[in-house]
C-alpha cells in the first residue's frame, strides 16, 4: 500500500499556526544560537584566577567596574582584580571567563567591592555563542512533525513561514440504506436508522493523522446512488469508504469502484476485526473500503489508512510504535485470524504495562474503542494467550500514563 506513494506538495504557513504539521526542508541555522557569549546564572562575570581557593574565611575581593542588564552590552573588559555584576542572559564581557553566582557573593566594607567567599563556579556559568545552534548547522530535517519545541526552534531562527507539506484531502463517503447524519437523528429517536457514527469517527481519525477530511455525507446501497456520490471524491488525494464491502446482498462498494474505472488491488484481510477491508484505486488516488462495524473501520483506518495518510502528509514516521504489555487475563480466540484487541493498560508493581480487555470485542461496540487506550496484536496463534503472557500493543492517541488531578484519589 506504502509502496507507490510519497508527500503531495508543499506550501508555507504561518509559524503561529505550524503545530502538528510536517517539515517539508531541512531548516538551516541563518544565525548562531546562543549569539554572544552570556551568563546562565545572576552573578559577577570574572577571572577564574581571581576567584580560585576563595572561601568565607579567605574570600576574593574585586572591583565592581559595571552593571550589565540582559539587554545590556559590556561597555569594557574586565581585568584582574576587577568583576562586572551580570544578569542572566546579558552577554559576558571580554576577559571574563567564570560568572559567580550571586549566592555566592557577600558585601565588602569597601564601597564599589564585592567578597567572593566560594569557588565552585570557576569556568562556569558562561553559555557560549553558538553552543546551542551553530551558524550553517542543519537544525531539524524534513518529515519532522512539528511539536512546541519545534516552534521555539524555528522561531528562534527567524523562520517565520516554514515550509510544511500540504494536509492530505481525503474524501469520506459512508454506505448504508440504514444510515442517517445527525441532522436526521429523529429517524434514530423513532427507532428507524442509525447514525452513520463513521462519518464522524472517521472524520476525527483523518484530522488527528493530520489529514483533512471531507465528508461525502452517506449515500443508500444503491450502485447508482453510490457511484454518483464517488464522483464528488474527484480531485481529493484519499478516498475512504465505509461499508459495503463485504459478502452481502447489498455490499456493492467494489463494484461500484471497478464501474468508475478503479482498480481493486485487495480485498480481505486475515484479520479480526475488520476482515472484509478492500484497497485500490480510484480517480488516481488511493481508496480503502473500509467495513461498516464502527470498531472495524476504526482499527483498519489505523492499521493500513492512516500510516497512508500520513507518508502522503510527509511524515517520516507514519507508524506508531509498537509495545509489549503483560496480559492480565486470559484471552481465547474464536478464529486463526490475527487479532487486534481493545484493551486499557495500567502501570503494574513490577514497572511494567499491563494490559486488560475493555470487555466484550464485538465489532460494533464503539464503546469497546472508545474506551481503549490500546490495540493488543494477538496473532492467529497460539489461539488461547494465558494470563501473564506478553504480548504487542499498539498505543492509542489518549492520556494514557497522565495522572489523576488529585493523584491518589481515585
Ligand atoms: P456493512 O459493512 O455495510 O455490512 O455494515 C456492517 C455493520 O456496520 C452493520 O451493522 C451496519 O449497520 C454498520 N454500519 C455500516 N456503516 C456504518 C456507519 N457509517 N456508521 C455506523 N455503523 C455502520
Ligand atoms: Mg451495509
């Protein structure tokens, strides 16, 4: 599926709205950073020999020459027997080559002295120019997703309108004779339809990948109702379908797709949930047919549409790691298929995850995933994993591992 695919383009946005989206060039460091060599503690920029052996009982005393705020230049140099009072940040003056932090300073009966009554800061406390980004230094890479500290950096260099990768558009369209979007929840209150809860979890899984959906709305399982409502995917650079694909009477999606001139490249997957998944091509993009149970769409989106979406988004990483968790329970399974469980993990005593089921794993228990901080991978063998195994996890997007507001609490 990854095969043939690479990012769509590239564009440049504001850097106050650049959160979440991905490097598309390397940055290069315009300027060094620090930019002058300056003092990491308030204090007095001096000699190292001046200031070494001093104690409270034989401290150093030094001139006091000036006092150098953080946006402050050093008007002299400071020599031998002389220090400058220096606030953190504020560039150190030639000659100085130690900042004694101000702790370690004590009042002379000399006006215009200082006493230096410890030497543990000797060539120290001075951040040089250039430590931290040099000049010409290739800084951060393209495919870099963009993360606070990625903003500080890029700010820092001046790089008020990186260049980031176009967000994937991916049209999603939703199959069903039984489906209503939620303007028609009435027909749901009267017990006759469903909402089409896919259109929305789908949705909300395009936009936390980094994509943008755009919504087909839901169509019946009419071929030609379907067929017309795909050709308004024309134009994005993802189409995802759900339902339809698989045995039934009413399952028309992939013919529907090979009629528009698509092309299905596979379809089922020896997997559960979400088995009857299809892939292909459709109007040149890549379209996955995802199956209608809720759970199923949501687990084949993560497992095959969204690492997609996101090498189409430029990312260099598009899969999400994966752990390994002890099972707490005993897990048995109705079928050789590769397994893929909804589960919350919590810290065990022994520092380790652990892992629990979120109860019945039937595929159109939305709250099975909802409730899920992971997907545990069962392979189709062994059939019954005992209690105390360990086994791969595929985190979730959560807060998994935050703390209670009142920890302890709870
Ligand atoms: P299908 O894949 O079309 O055979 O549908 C399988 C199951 O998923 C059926 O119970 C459908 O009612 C349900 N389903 C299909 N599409 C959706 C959807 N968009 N939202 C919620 N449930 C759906
Ligand atoms: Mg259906």
């Amino acid at each position: 599926m990854l095969a043939d695919v690479g990012p769509l383009g590239v564009e440049r946005m504001m850097l106050s709205e650049s959160l979440g989206r991905v490097l598309a060039a390397d940055v290069v460091a315009s300027v060094s950073l620090p930019p002058w060599d300056n003092a990491s503690m308030d204090g007095f920029a001096v000699h190292a020999d001046d200031v070494r052996g001093a104690t409270a009982e034989h401290p150093a005393v030094l001139r006091v020459i000036e006092t150098i705020a953080a946006g402050q230049r050093p008007t002299r140099p400071v020599a031998m027997g002389e220090a400058a009072r220096i606030m953190t940040g504020a560039a150190v003056p030639a000659g100085a080559d130690s900042v004694v932090r101000v702790e370690d300073s004590g009042p002379s009966s000399d006006a215009g002295m200082v006493t230096i009554v410890d030497d543990r800061d000797v060539l120290r406390n001075v951040r040089r120019r250039g430590e931290d980004v040099i000049e010409g230094a290739r800084v951060l890479s393209a495919g870099t997703l963009i993360g606070p500290a990625h903003v500080g950096v890029l700010a820092s260099l001046g790089e008020v309108q990186p260049s980031v990768y176009r967000r994937p558009r991916v049209a999603i369209l939703a199959t069903g004779d039984e489906l209503v979007e939620l303007d028609g929840f009435r027909a749901v209150r009267a017990g006759e339809r469903i909402v089409s809860s896919n259109s929305y979890s789908i949705a909300a899984a395009v936009r936390a990948a980094g994509g943008e959906p755009v919504s087909l709305g839901v169509v019946p399982d009419d071929p030609r109702a379907i067929a017309e409502r795909l050709q308004t995917a024309r134009g994005c650079d993802m189409i995802l379908t759900s339902g339809g694909v698989s045995v039934g009477d009413y399952d028309h999606v992939r013919r529907v797709i090979v009629s528009l001139g698509g092309e299905i490249s596979l379809w089922r997957v020896r997997m559960r949930p979400g088995a009857p998944l299809a892939f292909g091509r459709l109007f040149g993009v890549p379209w996955f047919g995802l199956p209608g149970n809720p759970v199923s769409a949501l687990v084949t989106f993560e497992l095959f549409a969204r690492p997609l979406l996101r090498v189409l988004g430029g990312h260099r990483r598009p899969h999400r790691r994966t752990i390994r968790v002890v099972l707490d329970e005993e897990v048995r399974l109705a079928a050789p298929l590769t397994h893929y469980l909804r589960a919350t993990l919590a810290d065990g005593a022994d520092g380790t995850l652990h892992a629990r089921l979120t109860g019945a794993q039937s595929s159109g228990m939305l709250t099975s995933m909802s409730n899920a901080d992971a997907l545990l991978i069962l392979p189709p063998e062994p059939m019954i994993a005992t209690a105390g195994s360990i086994v791969r996890a595929i985190p979730l997007d959560g807060d998994l591992g935050g703390t209670d507001r009142f920890p302890g609490s709870s």
